[in-house]
C-alpha cells in the first residue's frame, strides 16, 4: 500500500519502474498501450492504476504473468520506500 507519507519523487520513482519493467518484459504486447499512474486518493492509501496486456490467450499463462507482475510491484515499492 502506498501511504499518504510517500513522496511525490517516490510516487515518480515507483510508477516508472512498474512502467519500465512492462515495457521491458516479454510478457506483455505493448503495442496496444501501456499504463502505469497514479489514480486516486482513497481513505488511507494512494492508489495506483496499472494497465497492460499479456501476449498470452492461455488461461494458466496469463494468471503467471499476473502473478510475476504482482510481485514485480511489491519488489519495486518495498526497494523505493526502505531505502
């Protein structure tokens, strides 16, 4: 999650990781568009709008990427915001 303590310069840091990260996997077809920002301020969190597509139309396949993606994230914010 990330909180209402987190810099704007770690907001930057944390969106153009995740962003990079999509454009440099093979996981993903980025020629249909890619987008990493920040979306919304909720009651105690910011939140982030991530979207991007899987070159995959396996069921299985897809669900692995969504899963490396999701712990490609949380890396990122835990490197950006412990450091």
């Amino acid at each position: 999650t990330l909180q209402y303590d987190t810099t704007v310069e770690q907001l930057k840091t944390i969106r153009n990781e995740i962003e990079e990260y999509i454009n440099k996997s093979d996981d993903f077809n980025t020629d249909v568009g890619v987008a990493v920002r920040i979306d919304k301020f909720s009651d105690s969190s910011i939140d982030m709008y991530v979207r991007c597509f899987t070159k995959t139309d396996s069921w299985n396949e897809m669900l692995s990427v969504k899963e490396r993606l999701a712990i490609e994230i949380k890396q990122i914010v835990e490197k950006i915001l412990l450091t």
